[in-house]
C-alpha cells in the first residue's frame, strides 16, 4: 500500500507517468471506489447529506471515467484506459485524502483565508498532475493535458451541480 502511495505522489510531481502502472481492472476498481468515498466524505455539507454527496461523488466518477474513455477513443489509444484511469482516480484519491481535512474545516470562519488559497494550491496542482497524465496518455504537450484537464472539471462541476445543485447555504 505505501508503494502504491508513493506511486502517485511521484506522479503528481511529475516524476513517474500512467504507463508505470500495472493494467490492473481490481486496482482501478479499488481506486475509483476510494474516490468515490473521500469524495462523498469532503462534500457532505456542499450537497446536504450522504446519499446527496453519495450521487454526486459517483456521478463525477462516471463522467471522468466516460470523458477519459472518449479521449483516449478519439486518440486512438483506447487500451491504456486501465492504466490513464487508474492514474487518474489514484491522483484523485490522494488529494482528496490529503484535503480532506480541509474541506471539513470550511466552516471555521477563522481559517477562511488560509483554506482558501490552500484549495487554490491544490487545484493548481491536482490540474498540472492530471495534464501530466493526460500528456503521457495522448502524447501531448504538458499545456495541452493541462487545458484538457481542466475542461474535464468544468465538464464534471457543470452536469454535477445540473443534477444535484448545492445546498443553499452550504458555504462552498
């Protein structure tokens, strides 16, 4: 587990790429579940409760995995799905673990400022790592996975907050 861990930490400083990892289906299965879970646990409040954050979480999940899978499609590079998802959700799951912290502090009103520019880090960061991802994947330009990813999370927060708008109120 601690391998796997510093895996995607070597990932997300750009060190290692997707295509280190094993094309393993229990691995990806593994780590989009973790996603799933730390994703409902950070936004509870953001959605109104479990089942809410729950549909959401697995929601944003589904439209990675569909949004990865049409990319790599019109790339011609359909069979490093396993590996460019597992990366990804990977990536997903250690920020999410690493801020999840932070996302339940969001209401201290004292900390507002520093939890703010904390999570503007993290999603500066979480991007560039996704782009490096996506760079390695489609045999991009850095920039170009960057904007990719970054589309990606519009694409995701647009349908997400569609069907399942926040709870007014919640504070972010």
């Amino acid at each position: 587990m601690l391998t796997l861990v510093r895996f995607f930490w070597q990932l997300c400083l750009l060190r290692r790429g997707p295509q280190d990892l094993p094309a393993s289906l229990p691995l990806l299965a593994w780590l989009a579940l973790l996603n799933v879970l730390i994703g409902t646990t950070g936004t509870l409040s953001h959605f109104g409760g479990a089942s809410r954050a729950f549909a959401a979480s697995v929601l944003d999940t589904l439209i990675v995995a569909g949004l990865v899978y049409a990319t790599l499609a019109f790339a011609g590079h359909r069979p490093r799905l396993v590996q460019v998802l597992t990366a990804v959700y990977g990536i997903g799951v250690l920020f999410g673990a690493a801020f999840l912290p932070v996302q339940l502090l969001a209401g201290n009103a004292e900390a507002l400022g520093l939890l703010v520019l904390a999570n503007l880090v993290a999603l500066a960061w979480i991007h560039v790592a996704l782009g490096h991802v996506l760079r390695h994947a489609l045999e991009l330009d850095l920039w170009a996975g960057i904007a990719i990813a970054i589309g990606y999370t519009v694409i995701g927060v647009i349908v997400v907050n569609t069907y399942l708008p926040p709870v007014v109120g919640s504070g972010g």
